[in-house]
C-alpha cells in the first residue's frame, strides 16, 4: 500500500503532470478568452460592418485564438510543433484530393465574401429556393424559406447559378398586367388606374407609376401598369393593388374580357339544326340516304 501510495505521489509530482495541468488550464483559459474577444469585436464592429463581416470576423478571432491556445497546451506537454505543422500539412492535401467537392465549395466561398453578392438577412432566390439568409459559412449557405424550412445551399451552386437578390434596394416594382376589351377607353383606363395609385397610402409618388401598351392580344388589349413601394412594404403593395385595380374597373364599367373562339368554315359559318327528338333524326336519315343514291 505504501508503495502505491509513493507512486501516487510521485506522478502528482513529477514534470508531466504538472505539464498536464497547465495545458488543461491553458484550454480552459483560452477558450474563455477566443469567447470573449470574439464577442467584444463583433460588439465593437456592429455599427461599421455588415452582419456578413460581423460574423465572419467573430468566426475568424475565436478559431485563431484557439489554435494558438492548443498550439501552447501542445507544446507545454512536449510536443514537437515542427513535426505536428508537418503531419497537418501532408493531412490537408491528402484531404484536398479526398474532398474535391468541399475545396470547391470552400472556394466558391471565399469569392462569395469578396463579391458580397447578398448579406445576412437578405432574401435571394436560387433555383427554386427562396428564403432568407441566415448564415454564410465556408461550405454553404443556410436560408429559411417563407413557409419556415430551412434549405442548405453549397456556395459552388450559388457562384455557378443565377441568383437574385430581392432585399438589395430599398425600393422595388410591382408590375401588373392587365387585359381589357378592345372597346374600351385606353385615356379612360389610364386615369383610373393612376387614380388606383394615388389612392394607395403603399404606392411611391417617385418613382411614377408607368402605364404601358404592350400589344393587341387575340381577345383584349394588354396594358402593363406600374407602381413601386418601400421593399418591406411589396407584399401589402401587390394584394392591395390587384384588390383596387379589380374593384376601379368594375366600377368604371371597364371589361376585363376571357379568351374566346369563333368557329366557322370557309363557306361561312357552321350550320345548326335543331332536332326535337331522336327518332326525327333517324326517321330523315335513310330518306337522305336514298336520295344521294339516286344522284
């Protein structure tokens, strides 16, 4: 028993364990201060930077300071730095080539944070996904869609793809398309749905709305009309216009014609005959049928 006992002893005090305890307090200390001093920048760099910079220089200070944290709790346990740096270069090029996809993505990535295409907050269209932008990482982006799932896009798809940015500018453009008949006013038409506009508190007074004839149309005239809102204000914009517009033009009598289709021939139009019942129908049948045989 004794003899475990001075063993025990021993080791509590012999180098390595000591060693052992700094580097664990090394850990706990600069994992402590990688949090704080990542949190203060992104205090300090809120009002300067956007929420992308923000993030990314948080990101960027913590994993640096933790690097150098565990590079000092290896060293203080013996470790040889020159041979780890080594072994972690041979690493990251064997993994290069394992992961061709990923080092694509983490690329395409780096020129996203450069271009600065859309930020944090943002809502942008890729493909069939549209959302919000919630982070910008160095694989991905992450969006919540409107119907709130969350759809993980990687950066190489959104560098090799068209993407649209719908928050960019503060004010954007509802452009409605609208079929009347071709008996109608056109200079009528025009000053009801100015008249729409002006009556709408969500419609711009600048820009103007625009009121554009775009084409006759097989069975209206087609009229593109214009108007723009505060961004955060499109949606309320868009339902309170198409309400407005439909109940103006009811009201001014103003037809909104549906497609339709004449037949005939080219002798005329297409005979109709009115039978009363079917036994008419067969009773005349032979009757014509002999006759043609006689011709």
């Amino acid at each position: 028993m004794n003899e475990w006992l001075q063993a025990a002893e021993a080791f509590v005090t012999s180098e390595a364990f000591l060693a052992a305890i700094r580097a664990a307090i090394y850990l706990l200390v600069g994992l402590l201060v990688a949090r704080l001093v990542s949190r203060g920048l992104a205090r300090m760099l809120e009002d300067k930077l956007d929420a992308q910079q923000v993030m990314l220089t948080r990101r960027i200070s913590f994993y640096v300071i933790v690097l150098l944290v565990l590079a000092s709790a290896l060293r203080e346990l013996g470790f040889d730095l020159t041979v780890l740096l080594g072994a972690a270069g041979i690493l990251t090029v064997a993994l290069g080539f394992a992961s061709q996809t990923s080092a694509s993505n983490l690329i395409s990535g780096l020129f996203l944070i450069g271009e600065r295409p859309f930020s944090v907050g943002d809502v942008i269209k890729v493909g069939d996904a549209t959302g919000e932008v919630l982070s910008i990482d160095p694989l991905s982006v992450k969006l919540r869609t409107f119907d709130n799932l969350m759809v993980r896009v990687p950066n190489e798809s959104l560098v090799k793809s068209q993407l649209t940015n719908l928050t960019r500018f503060p004010i954007r453009r509802l452009d409605m398309q609208i079929g009347v008949a071709y008996h109608t006013d056109l200079k009528q038409l025009r000053d009801v749905l100015m008249g729409v506009a002006e009556g709408n508190p969500v419609c711009l007074e600048e820009p103007k709305p625009l009121f554009i004839f775009l084409e006759y149309g097989d069975s209206a005239l087609k009229i593109q009309f214009s108007v723009w809102a505060r961004r955060e204000k499109f949606l309320d914009l868009r339902n309170s216009m198409h309400e407005g517009v439909k109940a103006a033009l009811d009201e001014a009598g103003i037809e909104i014609p549906f497609p339709q289709r004449t037949l005939g021939s080219l002798g005329g139009p297409l005979p109709v005959r009115i039978v009363d019942n079917v036994s008419d129908a067969e009773a005349e049948a032979p009757a014509e049928t002999g006759a043609g045989a006689r011709d």
